[in-house]
C-alpha cells in the first residue's frame, strides 16, 4: 500500500491544529502506514489494530519512534481512555467497522468537538490505462470485483456518520510509479489474483507485462492514483 502525499498530511495537520503535543489515535492501522507518517510531524499516534501480523509489522518497524503506542483493539472497542484523543484517523479501513458502534466509540475517546478523519488511496478510474489493467482482472481474476474489492461507499453513510451530515471532502493527486516488477508484485499481491500454481497465471503476468510496455517511459509506469479525504465531527 501506498504511502499519502506531503500534501494531505500538511493539510490534515493544518486543519485540525495539531502540535507535537497532540495525540492522534489511528484506527485499524494495519501495518502503520499513515502512523508512521503522522509520527513523522511529531505526533504522538496511537496505532489500534485487531490482526496480529499487520500490527507485528508496524512495531517492527515504528518501534524507535519514541511516540509511536500500539494497541491490540478493534474499532467499536479500541481500549482507549475516554476524551483522551485530540483527532482521530482511518486510513482505508472505515468500510469494515460497525459504523454505528464506531461512531459511538469515536464520541467517548474524542476530546469535545474534534474530529475524524477518514481517507483512502485509490486508482483513478478515469484513466484508460487503469481501465484496461481493471478488465485484464475481470477477464482472468475470477473473484474481481474492481479495484476497491467491490467497496464503495455512499454519500448517506458519510451523512450518517458525521455529526448533522457536515463533512469537509478533498481529494489529493496521489501518482504512484513503478518498474515492471514492481507493477506485478502490486497485482499479484492483490487477494484476488491468480496463485503460481494457477492454470491463468502465465497469463495473468503477460498481459499485465503487455500492459506495462504500452504505457510504460524509460521502463517506468504511472499509476494515476487519488487519496480522497472526509473530515468532520460525529
């Protein structure tokens, strides 16, 4: 997964007026990607995570942080102490959790009248080249459903989260490069992507390989990606 661009962790940081004093708790933080570069700005973040081996990952690799607290919890029970929390964060995770429960869990542990701030990382479905890679796993994955795993999210469930349907939305251009198997790692890592041993997997990789060299500039290809950002209080 992908790291968030400067410019939506500068403006996170700025909206929400957070110092090195503030703590920030990061819900179903996987393996610390947006932990690591809110500690980044000082931050103290405490990473809640149920899965074992995500959490393993980002103590492993956050454990210097001097700021950096991780969790074993869920979102609709993270253990944290109430009002003790001065923004919280949701990188790719919201469509998960009970959203009910979570709100409510949101409004014990927030200090009063702050906020949330959900956000994902996504493929620019406008871009042709990000069409065609989406129909080579229509075509050879048979449990594709598209690139957000058949999750979407509508304008309702955000109304319905945030407090009064009061939300600011801002998207960020978020471009990702790679080299050729850099690119492939990416679609053969997805969940749904043939195995080696699979009868399409020869031909999984070439067409994806196909897709590379006609889009690719001195053996490198742009992924046209968006980070989409919600910020409100519940």
């Amino acid at each position: 997964m992908s790291r968030y661009p400067k410019e939506y962790i500068n403006y996170l940081v700025s909206y929400n007026n957070l110092t090195s004093n503030n703590t920030v708790a990061d819900i179903g933080s996987g393996t610390g990607i947006l932990t690591e570069q809110l500690l980044e700005k000082g931050l103290k973040v405490i990473a809640v995570e149920p899965n074992d081996d995500m959490r393993s990952i980002a103590e492993k690799r956050l454990k210097n942080h001097p700021k950096f607290v991780s969790i074993k919890g869920i979102a609709e029970n993270t253990g944290l102490r109430s009002k003790s929390v001065d923004l919280i964060t949701v990188a790719q995770a919201f469509h998960w959790f009970d959203k009910v429960k979570f709100k409510n869990e949101c409004i014990r542990i927030l200090k009063p009248n702050l906020n949330v701030a959900l956000v994902w990382n996504s493929r620019d479905s406008s871009s042709q080249m990000i069409l065609e890679n989406a129909e080579i796993c229509k075509n050879l994955c048979p449990s594709f459903n598209d690139f957000s795993g058949g999750i979407e999210e509508t304008p309702e469930e955000f109304e319905q989260f945030f407090r009064d349907g009061k939300y600011e939305y801002h998207t960020f251009q978020n471009d990702l490069e790679y080299n050729l198997d850099d690119f492939l790692g990416r679609n053969l890592s997805a969940s749904y992507a043939p195995k080696s041993t699979d009868s399409n997997y020869k031909e999984f990789v070439k067409a994806l390989t196909e897709l590379f060299m006609k889009y690719s500039k001195d053996n490198k290809i742009i992924l046209p990606n968006i980070t989409r950002s919600y910020i409100g209080k519940v």
